[in-house]
C-alpha cells in the first residue's frame, strides 16, 4: 500500500513539475525587456493587443522592472517575433526577449519576490 501511495505522490509531483515548465524545443513562456513603458496606460494597451492574439494566454507585465511576459495557451506556441512587432507596434521598444522555463504565474510570484 505505501509503494502504490510513493508511487502516486511522485506521479503527481512529475505532472505538477512538467505544468510549470515548457516541453523541450517548446519556447514556452516568454520574457520581454519592454523600453517606454511608464504608466498603467502603457501596459493596458500593450495588455490589451496581446490579448487580441489567438495563441496568448496568460500575461504579466511589471511596469517598474519594465517586464511583459507572454504564456501560450494550451496547444499553442508563442511566436516571439510576432509578439515583439506587436509591442513596438504599440510604440514601445523591446530590448530583449527570452524564453523561460516557467509559467507566468511562477514568474510573476518570483518577480515579486524580489
């Protein structure tokens, strides 16, 4: 009976793992360094044309460490040049895109944290 539980617990402690990270060769969630943004106003607009994409889920943007951060929805990729020239469409530069190996709401509880 305790194998079959250790068993459990380690299968559950896998599937919450693989949820918080991308699968190999998969960009996952995607971290902008964002130039210009200065006001709520700022990340709204830029909130909301990111939202307008079809492969979008979830969002972050921190507006003092000038951050926006994209996670695909399930099923789908982020295509970081399309969600870069939707970013400086909206008249803000980016500086630097980088994929990262977490959820935004990991990312988010991490920023955060700092």
């Amino acid at each position: 009976m305790n194998r079959i539980l250790t068993t459990l617990a380690l299968t559950a402690a896998t599937l919450a793992a693989q949820a918080q990270s991308p699968a190999a060769g998969d960009p996952g969630t995607v971290r902008f360094s964002v130039n210009g943004m200065v006001c709520a106003f700022c990340a709204q607009g830029i909130e909301k044309r990111l939202t307008r994409m079809p492969e979008t889920g979830p969002l972050y943007i921190n507006l003092a460490q000038k951050v926006v951060a994209v996670e695909p929805k399930p099923g789908m990729r982020i295509d970081i040049e399309k969600v870069k020239a939707e970013i400086v469409d909206a008249g803000y530069a980016v500086s630097a895109a980088q994929a990262v190996p977490m959820t935004v709401a990991a990312l988010r509880t991490q920023m955060r944290a700092k």
